[in-house]
C-alpha cells in the first residue's frame, strides 16, 4: 500500500474545484442547524466557568476578607457548577430543535444528491 499516493490523492482533493453544489449547500445547511446550539453551549459554559471561578476566588479569599465573602463565595460558585452542568442538557436540547426545523430540507437534499 502507498501511503504517499493516497495523501497526494488526499490534498488534491481538497484544492480541486468544487462541481458539486448540492453538497456544498447540505454541509451549509447541517452548520446552519447546529450553530445556534453551538453558540449557547460555548457562551453559556464561557460565563458558568467565569462565575464558578469568581466564586472559587471569593471563598478562598484571593477575593475579599471575612466569613460573609466566604459564604458568598461558595454560593456564586455553586450557582456556577450549576450552570455548566445543565449547559450540555440544555446544548442537547437546542441541537434537537435546529435539526428537527432543517430536517425535511437537509433529507430531500441528501436524497436528490443519492439519486445522481
């Protein structure tokens, strides 16, 4: 086996011209569907993550002094644990809801790209 003649095969593919329109437009369909999702997820856990470390911060008192910012700090870092606990769920849910709005337009343009 030539492992050189099927990564030279490989890269050709990628810098040849691109015929086939329809698959182009189902890749940008499937990415349409999931971006929605993919934000929320990114940002909600970028934010869960922040407050969860804010209040990692304020209950070992790099942040503040005494026992209120303690407690405060345990609070804010649950609430934060929480947050990025549910965000996966919650990311689940939103990609079944941008499939489920793309599903008829991405399965008859699958089938029209079988077909030929």
């Amino acid at each position: 086996m030539n492992t050189d003649k099927i990564y030279a095969e490989s890269i050709a593919k990628e810098y040849a011209p691109k015929n086939n329109y329809k698959v182009v437009a189902l890749k940008k369909l499937d990415a349409k569907a999931k971006r929605p999702a993919n934000i929320f997820a990114f940002t909600f856990g970028i934010i869960s993550c922040l407050i969860a470390g804010t209040g990692m911060c304020l209950s070992m008192q790099v942040i503040g002094n005494g026992t209120l910012f303690v407690a405060l700090g345990i609070v804010i870092g649950i609430l934060g644990f929480v947050g990025c606990g549910i965000n996966y769920p919650v990311y689940k849910k939103l990609l079944e809801k941008g499939k489920a709005k793309y599903a008829y337009e991405i399965v008859e343009l699958a089938r029209k790209i079988s077909e030929q």
